[in-house]
C-alpha cells in the first residue's frame, strides 16, 4: 500500500521556498508485516495508513513509530491538562474498571519498563504489573523514526540511542543478559573509505579525526560561509577568530587543558561536593582558561549536550557524574548503538514482558524487525500488562499514607477518566509530571521536585538520498557555530536485518540534528521554560524552512540540492528532555540533603520513585538501576506478605 501525502500546504510561501523544496511531497510507505494486515481493525492502536499532518506534529514516519514522533500535539495537550489540573475537578465522571494490581507503574520508558521486568523477576510470575504510559508506544524517549527512502528502509532514533558493553557480572550485565541481550558487541556496517568511520555519532564527532569540519559564518555575509577541515591540525587557520578565540578552542577541542584536572575519587567526597558547589562554566573557565565570552558562543552546545543547557548554568559535578555513578572499562570499543537507538532495549524488555507483543524471536534481530501487536499489550491473560495512550493524572493512597492498603489510580484514555486499584505503585515519569500527579505528596517531596529542572531538546531527523556532498567536501562530520542546530555526523550502523552491510556516500541516510535552548546567564529553571517556549510555540513548516536552509548554507557549493536531496523531515519535540543540574542538585546546600536524595531514600507510603532524573546522569543505565531500587523497596518495605 502506497500513499502520496501533501506534506505540506503552499499557504504563508516565503520567497526562496520553491527552491529550498518546502513544496514537495513525502513518498510512504506503511511497513505492515502479514501476521499484522491479518489483524485489521483489531490492532489498537495501529499506525494510520495515511496520517494526518498537523501543523504541530508534522510526519511521523512509517510503521509502529509513525503516530509518536517525540511529544506530539496530543501527548502535549492532555500533559498540560494533567500539569494544570483540568481533570481534578471531573472525580465525579471516574470510571473504575474494577481492576486491581500488585503494581502500577507510571511511565512506559526505559524505566517503567525496566520496573515491571524486575518486579515479575523478584515477585514471582503469580504477581500483577499494569504499566501506564502517556504516549501511543511505549519507549519514552527511547523511540525511533523509519523512513523508506528509494526503496531502503531506514532507522534513527529519536532520543536515548547509545549504550556500553558492560562488565559481564555487573548489575547491568545481568540485566541485559535478564532480556535478551546476550551478546552486547555489535557488528557493523563496513566502510572503505578514508579515515575511521565511527559507530555512533559521538564516536565520529572527532575534530581531530581528518574528517571532520568546522563551519563558520562568513563575516562579510557570504551565503556559502567559510569551511575549515581538519580543525584541530589546520589550528584554525582561515576561521574568522580573534587569536584569543583561535588558542581557547584549540585547547578545548585538543583536549589540552591549561591547568592539572583533580577528579572526584568517589560520589560524595570533598571534591565531589566542591564541585557541585560552583557551575561547569567557573570549572571549565579555570581547568581550560577559557573566557565566558567564547564559552557561550562556542562551546553551549558542545558543553552542555549530555544535560541540556550550557555550562553556565549546570553544576560542575556533572563533568563526572557518568563516571561515577557507572564506571566503564578502557575499552575503545565499548560504546555501542542500534539503528534506531535504544528503541531495541526497550522492545527487548517488552518482549521479555510479553512474547506475543512483539512478532518473531527473542533476539536482537528479532525486536529490531519485528513488528509490535498492539492488540496484545494489553491482554488480561498475562501477567504484565502495557496500556498506551493513558495519561496519568492522579496517584493517590486510599486513606492515611501510613496504613492505606491500597492506592487509587486515575487515569485519561480515550476521552474518558478511568481508575485502576494498586498495592503499590512505581512513579516512573519524570519529574514535571511526578510532582503533578501524586496528589498526596508530602511537603518535602514537593520542595524536592521544585529543584528538578528539566530543559527541552528537539531531535530532527533528515532522511537524505545520498551525502556525496560530504564527501566531496571531505568529511564525515560536522560542527557550525551559526543558525539552526549544532553538528551532524555520519557513521556505521549494527548490521541488523534489512540494514545494508557496506557504507558508501551513494548510500540513502538520516542525518540527525540535536537543537538545544539555552539562553546562557539566565537561571537554570528560566533556560527550561524559554526553550520549552520557542520550541512549542512553533509550527513543523518554520522548523522544516529552517533545516533546509542551514543545510542549503552549509552544502550547495559541494553540489547539495534541498529540493532534489532531502526526502523527508522527521521533528521529535522533547519538551522536558534533560535533567539539568544547577549546583547543589547532587549532594545539597546548606547542610540540606540533595533534592533526589529525598525521593530515593524510601517510599512514600506505597509508592516509590524512579527515572533517571533522579540519579542526576540522563543515561537507560541510570533508568535501570532507579527502576530496580524503586522495586526492590517496594518488596523489601511494602509489599511484605
């Protein structure tokens, strides 16, 4: 079945647009394997054959991501009705479904997932788990986009992508062992051109690789702007720097700092907290003798990638909170990446849940290919159940916290609040939504969440027909300092079913573009709010113009086309992507305890906390472990007959 969509209406044309290629259609295909068009009507909810193009949502793509690319319009809405109590004052029309469960668990993400994977494990079989999640799959922010560009399938992912081979008796080498994922070391694409070509788009990302470029504006307003390859060896010459400039992101992008490093030995000891009391941009200013000023026109995005906002703004711990929360060997090769990300982890945890939800074996290739049966999600003869397109708006015990048997649930689907019984519950969303829902929370925990700030991120995805024009300008990644996003990268996808063996710039392939908010020397929690604002506030057309055009400035004069190039345009809109930790956020001020602190130390009554926002590192590892404490408190403290 094939669909010619008008992706986009010629209504508000700008000047230019004809050329940029804002007037072309989007080419779909919906990748529906048999044991699914056999299904028909019965999946719920099947992806749309021909999906509607909001002016907010945009394409989703093909197959089971096609109608959850990133908070779509509907996600959003009914999240801003949760966050400003719409539903608190409609108890009166609550449809209870006569369910009961030995845990609820809020939040379909790595986490929750994770959750309800070691609640059956350490609970037994016997027990129930209802899993509640917002979105219309499951994966939180380990999704992906599919594409079908002439012909190929292809992946990206939308938000969390990359993992490391772990030690194989840890906890997380256990737990990946738990799901399937029994063979951690990937093969991948084979590549035969110059240079190395990496695995992920962090491990190409090498300004001193030889192929790698850096894109600057040029000063007398030149459309092509001035290339410089090699950035690091070239020392920057031709970049229109100060000499200042020149030396201070040289030393950065070099690794060469201007004074000795003092790492923390271990979370918590006097460096640790020195850190955490002073911001990432005090830190690198005096480690690297890097000025404020080039700071925040250089380095934002570089700096503060993995939290969100720029150093400015970010404690100084975080420069090491991924290593001491979980410690990784010295292999080079350890990172790893699907082609959609840890989409595949997610899936893999699925089917551990529920063998029938996702079609074929219980393996890598097998969730990587398969297809999800959203009918069997939510089935009442399994022990774990997934229910899509439920968001939570109430989680609150039935009577006193201290003694209450049970917590009800509430919950909107479909036009309708429903409620389902628990004996325990897993909050597993995040903490915009944590510090909404749970209508009892105690004044402690409320001061605790108030200090979670999270920050926006929109993760664009551009399927293009071939990167010659990389190729021709002798790069395989890329970084810019002016206009719409930061950096591209092409690198080698794990040979996973239907992905091509080779590399080749003749191949089709999505180019993924990470755009950041930050308004450096505003606070923390301001940064947050203007960005969710800009990136909310506007429509998918404006951010497709502005893609097409960065592209256009970075790439027509090695021979790139937008019209002719770009297949398709995929938004992933994250509205609270990034925990971003403002100094005291990891071990307290003031002689008070640390705001996650508060959260893991116990449950509340029956319910415990979990997300990787608690931990402080936005990283599935981190998801894991929260998920797995939030549980095993839970059967050690509540759960006890």
């Amino acid at each position: 079945m094939k669909t010619e969509t008008k992706a986009r209406s010629k209504n508000h044309a700008q000047a230019g647009d004809e050329s940029l290629g804002m007037d072309t259609s989007i080419t779909r295909r919906d990748f529906l394997g048999s044991t699914l068009l056999a299904s028909g009507a019965a999946l719920l909810p099947q992806p749309a054959p021909a999906q509607a193009l909001d002016d907010f949502t945009g394409f989703g793509g093909l197959g089971d991501y096609a109608n959850s690319n990133g908070n779509t319009r509907d996600v959003m809405l009914a999240g801003h009705q949760m966050r400003d109590g719409v539903f608190d004052q409609s108890t009166a029309d609550v449809v209870d479904t006569g369910e009961t469960y030995d845990c609820v668990i809020v939040g379909g993400g790595i986490s929750g997932l994770a959750a309800a994977v070691t609640f059956l494990h350490e609970a037994g079989s016997r027990k129930s788990v209802l899993v509640l999640e917002n979105h219309p799959i499951f994966g939180g922010e380990a999704k992906r986009n599919e594409f079908e560009v002439d012909g190929r399938r292809l992946m990206a992912h939308q938000g969390s992508n990359i993992y490391f081979v772990p030690y194989p008796h840890s906890v997380i080498g256990r737990f990946y062992e738990s799901i399937g994922l029994r063979a951690p070391r990937l093969e991948y694409q084979r590549w035969d051109g110059p240079g190395k070509l990496g695995r992920t788009p962090y491990e190409t990302a090498d300004p001193a690789s030889g192929q790698y470029g850096f894109w600057f504006a040029s000063p007398n307003g030149a459309r092509e702007g001035i290339w410089i390859r090699d950035p690091v060896k070239s020392q920057l010459r031709g970049a229109p720097l100060s000499d200042s400039d020149r030396q201070e992101l040289l030393r950065w992008f070099s690794g060469s700092p201007g004074a000795a490093d003092t790492p923390p030995k271990f979370a918590g000891d006097e460096i640790s907290r020195y850190l955490d009391s002073i911001t990432l941009e005090q830190h690198y200013m005096s480690r690297f003798g890097i000025s404020q000023a080039a700071s925040r026109k250089y380095l934002t995005a570089v700096e503060g990638g993995a939290y969100g906002l720029g150093p400015d703004a970010l404690s100084a711990y975080t420069d090491y909170a991924f290593d001491l929360l979980h410690p990784l060997g010295d292999d080079s090769e350890s990172a790893q990446m699907f082609p959609g990300g840890n989409a595949a982890i997610a899936r893999l945890m699925v089917k551990t849940l529920n063998a029938a939800a996702i079609e074929g074996e219980h393996t890598i290739g097998g969730v990587h290919q398969g297809r999800v049966r959203f009918d069997r999600l939510d089935t009442p003869d399994r022990a774990a159940r997934i229910r899509l397109s439920s968001t939570v708006v109430s989680v609150k015990h039935d009577g006193n916290p201290k003694s209450a048997d049970s917590v009800s649930v509430i919950y909107f689907r479909a036009g309708q609040l429903q409620r389902v019984s628990a004996r325990s519950v897993v909050v597993a969303g995040g903490s915009w939504t944590a510090k909404h829902i749970v209508k009892d929370l105690p004044p402690e925990h409320a001061a605790a969440y108030a200090q979670f700030h999270r920050s926006p991120c929109l993760m664009a995805n551009v399927a293009v027909r071939n990167w010659r024009f990389l190729q021709k300008l002798g790069i395989t990644g890329c970084r810019w300092f002016d206009g719409f996003g930061s950096d591209l990268n092409v690198y080698r996808h794990a040979t996973l079913p239907e992905v091509a063996p080779t590399l080749s710039p003749d191949s089709p392939i999505v180019l993924t573009l990470k755009v950041l908010f930050q308004s450096p020397g505003l606070p923390t929690r301001d940064q947050g709010v203007r960005g969710r604002a800009e990136m909310l506030g506007t429509p998918f057309r404006e951010y497709e113009r502005r893609i097409r055009e960065q592209f256009t400035h970075l790439f027509s004069g090695a021979g790139f086309n937008p019209r002719r190039d770009i297949a398709a345009i995929i938004l992933n809109r994250w509205g609270h992507a990034y925990l971003s930790p403002q100094p005291g956020f990891f071990f307290g001020t003031n002689g008070k305890p640390a705001p996650r602190d508060v959260l893991r130390g116990a449950p509340f009554g029956r319910i415990a906390f979990a997300n990787t926002d608690l931990a402080g590192a936005m990283d599935h590892r981190s998801s894991i472990l929260e998920a797995q404490r939030a549980v095993n408190q839970l059967l050690d403290q509540v759960l006890t007959a």
